[in-house]
C-alpha cells in the first residue's frame, strides 16, 4: 500500500502581508522505501522549523538567498528519523537533522556532503536540534561572539527576545559577564525572558508607542548606555537603540522583519554611526559554516546542562504550517516555533 | 615693540547654516619671547588648515568630540616655524606641524608628548603636512586600508573625491589594484579627479538629481558592482552608493557634512545592510594613532616621490579664513582648503 506524504507548497507570492493562500497543501506518493537508489536515505519529519528567514525567500527581489520557487516544497529545516536507508552512514533509527521542507517526508541522497546530519538525542532533545542547538542558537552565536564580541560589565540589548535566537543571544551575553536586557512584545514574554532566561531587565515595545518612549525605557534599563545590540527587528527599535549607543558600539543586523511587506523603513539617524563610531554588521549565518562545530559544542553542552533555556510554540500536524508561520511574522509564538508532524 | 597676534574666536553658535558672524576677529599681544617658561616653544603659524570635523565642533549637541567653547580661539591644524624656544627638543626655525588654531602665533608647552611636531620639508612642501601626509591623508588612509580593505580587482567608490581625504582614497585604493571611482561636484572637479589623480572614473553629482538617476551613473561606472565605499558626505549619496553596494561590502564612515546643519538625513534602506551582509563602521582618525607612523609613512613616500597628488585651495590671511570654511562646508573648495597666514 503507498503511503501518503502531505507537502506545502508555495503557491503564489504576497503582494504586502502574506495569507494563508499564498500556500497549497498537497499529497504525493512517498518513496517505495525497496526503490532507493544507492546513497539515498528516506526520512519521515518528526519536526519542522518555521524561522522568519522564509518571508524573504516568499519574494522574487534581490534578498540574501534565491527566492523560494513557485509550485515546489516550502524550504526549511527539519528534524527525524530514518526510515529506510541504502546510505553506509545512516542506519533504520538514526535521528537527523536536514532541510526537509515543509513536507512528512523526504527523500535524500546521502552522498551529498552536509544535507543530513546524525544528531544524539540522549541529552538534547530532538526539537532542539532546529533551535537553540541548531541554525537560530547557531545565529545568535555568531552575532554575539564574532560582531558584538562583549566584554564583562559590557551591556547588550536584543530585540525578538523571548524568540530562539533572542533567548540565546542573551544567555550567552550573560555568560561572557555582560549586562543583558531584552525586547520583546507583551508582558508575558517580558516576564518570561527575565525569570525564566535570565535577561538582566525586558522593555515591553507594546507599552511604546514611539521613538522618544521606547528610548527612554532604553535608558532606564541601560544606565551605561549600549555597547552591543542584536538586531532581529528593524524599524522604530533600532532607531531607539542607536540614540543609546555608546561610543565603539556593534550591531549585528540579524532580521529586518518590519520591513518584510513592503516599503524599506528608514533609518532616521545615520550620523549617529560616525558620531558613535559605530559598527553595522549584516550576517546570515549559512556563509560562516566554518564557526558551526564550536557554536553547537558550546549551545549543546549548555543545554544538555540545563543552563540555555529556550521554549517552543508547537503547531500540530502539517496542514496547520501556514497559519503558524503567519503569526510568528506577527509575533504571536513564544520561543522557537515548531510544527509537529507525527 | 609688542607684536600682534590675530585670532578668530568662535562667536556664536550657528542655528541651520553657519555665517561670519559666527565668528570673531580679535588682536592680542605675542606673547614676548624672553618670557618664555621652561619647556615653551613659540611657533609662528604658516598654515592654517580648514577641515570640515570644524563644523562638528561649532554645535553644542553630542558628537565625537567636545564643543568648541566659545569665545576661544577656534581650533584647527596648522604647520609653522619656531621662532623662540626653551625646549631641548625644538630649536629657532625648526618646521613643525601642531594644532595652533586659527590664529598667527601659538605657544605651546613642548614638553607635553605629541602636541607639536618637527617636520621635514626636503621632499615634501610643509603645506602637505595638513593634507596628504597630514590629518587628512591618514583620515582616508585608515579608512581605505583598516575599514574597506580593497582586494585587487575590487571596486572602491569615494565621495569628495576631489578634496584632501577622497584622493587620497582613490589613488591608495589604485595603488592596491582596485578600481576606483570618484564622486565629485562639477566637470571641472571631475576631470582632475580623472585626469591628475587617476581615478577610473568620476560622477559629478550636480548632474543627478535624485537617488535613481545618480544609482544609474554608478552602475554604469561600477559594472562589477561596488565593494567598499569611502562615505565623505551621506544623505542622498550614501542611499544610491546601497542600491549597488555589492555583498560583503565595507563603508568607511568617516564624514556626514549632509546633515551638518539640521535635522539627520535618514539612510532610506537599511535592510540592504542585511540582505547584502554589509559592514558599515564609521570612525575618527585620532582615536587610531596606533596606525599613523605606517599611515603617514606611506604617504610620505609616495608625495615624495610624486605617486600621491593632491591640489591646494589657499586663502590669503586669517581675515579670509569664516569665508574659506564657510566655502568648504558648500564644496567651493578644490582640494585641500588652507589659509596662508604669512
């Protein structure tokens, strides 16, 4: 009997906010696990990770990576298992980590060198592979350790706080003997970021209707100014950030979100850049694979030790993708979001 | 017979543009050279240097620097002549360079490290100690060399490229096998960019009226691209240099003389900083002086040597200096804007 493998596709862009009908659910046949051809693995998604990098690749303009083709499976990252292999590094049990898109399951050649890692569950969790211990843990290391590179008694703000990149950009600045104070939307997440992650303080940017408001709240909260700000927003908050900038301040410019559906928004204050001579720094984690192996050490080991705590949003079951993905674009998960599929 | 001594004072300070009237002529006495304590040099001044950090200094607001105070003489650099010392190390008619301000004479106390430089005017005009082997050639220098980093093949655009900084710039970026192109205000400008200092090529920015049409010129002159930026001016500049900003390139910060006056110039898309994984650093030579013996090293040779060309706009007499500056801060200047003092 053929099993039946549920996929999403993208099925049109957006023009401005995304919908639910810019995607089409779809099935197909999965692969006769007794037709692999030599070197290919066929794993079933026991988890996929929604991350705000695919609002980009739904554009067909110049952006950081090739945009998402129309009528093909959604990209993104996945964790499971193996179901039936003809590969000699990948065994029937084996937990993996891939880009499996957005479907139940997938069909790899193994013999291409990075598109399948084996991952060890007994102290991580499988989830967690596509979070903190995966490319958003990944993406705050870098950010934090190679653009912001935080001396003790510095201070360091984050926006998208409460989220999988946020949570660990923190936890590592505290960890370094820096001040770290976050941003995020709502009093829950605020409460959150600083009882449960640890974040020295958390501004609520809801409670902030503007500039001069949310740099005051900046103010309060960071009595010597900023020396590092992780930047996974855009807009308004950076603008408020930059008027607290110290002098020889980093940013690493992660995410732009608030200005994914449509017109760029502005910076208000270049000048303040050379005034503060600053730093600026764009990134995207997939170009300095060469930092993964000691980043993940460092993320594993804290988490297997209990000592990086993140959360996650889970979706259940495929079909309920799209909906998830449009409110982590609107803020609506808490931690990591993840869809559940088995 | 007491000799005289002319200073200009800063006045007032501008609100929007700066006029003369912000600035105050005065006449005090030379201070008598057989009353010189231990350790006292009295320079007279040959050349004043006009720079554009000097509008920077006349605002009160936060900057990189302190305000300068008012009612003082208005600082500035200035190359000289001893004509009295009780310093070991400065002997009547040594050429040294300083910071004498705007003003005929200066005493200085010699015995405080780096306040007062002997130079040697064999192979190169003392004038060109406050330009291409001064402030100015070390400004662009730092920023060519420690910010852009320019490999061979490389496309390095600069504004200002006519005045003391940008050519230094461009010429630097050639020398290291880049490609340079100049942005400059007006033909004539344009063609000594070109045709004297050998740059590939020059967009007189009085020719485009908006971002679109001056991104044109600059694809036209940069078919590869743009991989550094030398950023002299911002505003309008900056914004078109972004739309062709290559990825992994570098902007060296280093003037804003756009928004000098007023209200900040917004930097209209700043999500390019992501999406091309640009850096952008903005920076003040005096807080590198670690690197100006090298700096100023290789801009001795190559002035010397005549490889490094630069052109002088020279002011006759304190008196001119409010109209010169005020002409520099408008571009009337060609190349570097010096004030002749004797």
């Amino acid at each position: 009997m053929t099993q039946v493998n549920h996929q999403i596709l993208l099925a049109s862009r957006p023009t401005g906010e995304p919908g639910t009908d810019n995607f089409k659910l779809v099935e197909t046949a999965v692969p006769d696990a007794a037709a692999l051809a030599d070197g290919q693995v066929l794993v079933r998604n026991h988890y996929l990770s929604l991350d705000p990098y695919m609002r980009g690749r739904m554009n067909d303009g110049k952006s950081y990576a090739q945009p998402q083709p129309l009528n093909e499976v959604m990209i993104g990252g996945t964790v499971g298992e193996v179901v039936a292999s003809r590969s000699a590094n990948f065994k029937v049990g084996d937990k993996v980590v891939g880009m499996g898109g957005w479907q139940e399951f997938q069909l790899v050649d193994a013999s291409q060198r990075g598109v399948l890692q084996k991952v060890d569950t007994t102290h991580v969790p499988l989830s967690a592979y596509l979070g903190a211990v995966g490319m958003p843990g990944v993406t705050g290391w870098y950010g934090l350790v190679k653009i912001i590179d935080p001396k003790a008694g510095e201070t360091v703000v984050v926006s998208a706080a409460s989220g999988a990149v946020g949570g660990a950009v923190g936890q590592l600045a505290k960890a370094r003997g820096a001040r770290a104070v976050g941003i995020a939307g709502g009093a829950d997440k605020c409460r959150y970021v600083v009882e449960e992650l640890g974040f020295d303080a958390c501004i609520d940017y809801k409670q902030h209707r503007d500039v001069k408001s949310l740099s005051a709240a900046l103010k309060a909260d960071c009595p010597n100014g900023i020396d590092g700000y992780f930047e996974n927003v855009g807009g308004m908050i950076l603008d408020a950030v930059m008027l607290r900038a110290n002098a020889f301040s980093r940013v690493a410019m992660c995410g732009m979100i608030a200005g994914y559906n449509g017109e760029p928004i502005p910076l208000s204050a270049p000048q303040l850049i050379l005034v503060n001579r600053m730093k600026i720094e764009g990134f995207i984690v997939s170009e300095h694979m060469e930092v993964w192996p000691e980043a993940l050490k460092e993320l594993g080991t804290l988490v297997a030790t209990g000592k990086l705590k993140y959360r996650e949003s889970v979706a259940d079951g495929l079909a309920a993708a799209p909906e998830a993905f449009l409110g982590l674009l609107k803020g609506r998960n808490f931690g990591k979001q993840l869809v559940k599929l088995i």
